[in-house]
C-alpha cells in the first residue's frame, strides 16, 4: 500500500493499520519511532538521518505519524545539532493534509510541546525546530530567546514528568533511549529495519538495549511487513508492552 494517496484521515489509518496492525493508535504512554539496520548476529543499528542513508517514503509516514499523535515530542539537543534542518511540524510533511486530519479526528486541535533536552545548550539560536510554537529547551543552559526549564535530570525522568500530558513520543540517540528501553520506560516501539549495505559513516550506535527488541515486548503481528524499494527491503513493525 502506497502513502502517496494517504490524504485523509480515513487513509491515515488505513495505511497505518497495514503497516503496523492498528487502527487509530495509542492515545497515551511513550513511543519511540526508530529507523534502524539488521545485522547478521540479530543486532539492531540506528540508521543515520545524511545525505547518502537508504531511502523510503513509508519511514517518513511512519515518523511523521507519531508526530501527528503526540502530546508531547521530546528530543534532544544532540539530533538537533546533527539535523540542522529537522523541524517538528507537519507542514513541511508530504503527508501533512492527512496528517492533519488524522490529529483532528483523535481531538487533538493544538500543536505538541516540543521538549529539547541538552545539558549544554548548545543549539544554534536560528535552528528551525525554534518555529515551532510549543518549543522548550529542557536542562542547565538556555537557548537565547527559547523557552527554558531547569532540569538535571535523566531522559527517563523527564519522560516521567511528561506522561501526564498524554502521548509522548520519543525521538532521541541510543544513547538515550538505551537506557529508556533498561528502565522499561518505553510502551511502543514503531520500528523500521532496512536490509541493505550502508556505509559505516550511515550507521549510529546499537538502537536498543542489548540490542535486541526487549523480551517484554511482543509483536504486533507474527512477521513484520515487508516493503521493496528501488534499492533495499524495509521492514515496518510494532511492538508493545506485554
């Protein structure tokens, strides 16, 4: 199923329940939408969002997506640093008038907050992720101009404080969500697999604890759902708390 048609919200879900066994998703908890590479010893590698990485319109849908549930989307100022034009609005998503419906028909009418954590604040002022409306810098520093919490904590507590206010949707290095997924912080994994040879300057670091799907988590369904493209396999699953 192609999401070239995914205009609506009814397509939204559509698409949605084809890739990932669902209907209109989890309204509350943490996500954490993640692209990753299968190596051949089971390990899962962060795949890194630069020019050159293997490419597929379904791991957009699928990121886009969860930004389009969220509550709260919380990142950090280390992805910011390494994608200088990343934003977190659906504007600039080729799925954005679909998107858009689909986060009206769950009653959502207002943007997410935007949590950035960063010990450092070190963030260029002009980054574009400041357009968003609900942006905030989490941590020591201040970012000149951006709304700023004090906050010394982990991810994991931030995460915990951040519950509350819904959906909280994870998009962060595995340097963070490692620890998330050892805490059993995380409740859903959306995770795409690509099956390719990527040059190693392409791969990050192991994507998950031990890196392997956590034994408390289960399948949504027996076999994940296979894509072709031009130049790869993609793989899309989800996984949930048991």
């Amino acid at each position: 199923m192609s999401p070239d048609a995914v205009a609506t919200a009814a397509g939204v879900e559509a698409l949605a329940r084809w890739l990932f066994e669902e209907r209109a998703g989890p309204t509350a908890g943490v996500v954490h939408p993640t692209a990753c590479v299968g190596r051949d010893d089971g390990r899962l590698l962060t795949l890194e969002i630069k020019d050159g990485a293997p490419q597929s319109a379904h791991d957009t849908f699928a990121l886009h997506l969860q930004r389009a549930r969220a509550d709260v989307i919380v990142t950090t100022g280390a992805i910011l640093r390494n994608e200088p034009g990343v934003t977190y609005g659906l504007e600039e998503s080729p799925f954005a008038a679909g998107l858009r419906a689909h986060r009206r028909s769950r009653g959502q009418t207002t943007p997410p907050r935007l949590v950035v954590l960063s010990a450092s604040g070190d963030i260029a002022r002009d980054h574009p992720a400041w357009t968003h409306p609900h942006a905030e810098v989490w941590g020591r520093v201040a970012v000149d101009g951006v709304s700023h919490r004090a906050f010394d904590g982990t991810a994991a507590e931030a995460v915990a404080t951040l519950k509350s206010e819904g959906l909280v949707v994870v998009e962060a290095g595995p340097s963070v969500t490692r620890p998330l997924y050892a805490a059993r912080v995380i409740d859903t994994l959306y995770l795409s697999t690509v099956e390719t040879d990527v040059a190693p300057s392409l791969l990050g670091g192991v994507a998950l604890d031990a890196g392997r799907i956590p034994v408390w988590m289960r399948p949504a369904a027996p076999e994940p759902r296979r894509v072709a493209t031009s130049d790869a396999n993609w793989f899309f699953a989800r996984h949930d708390r048991r």
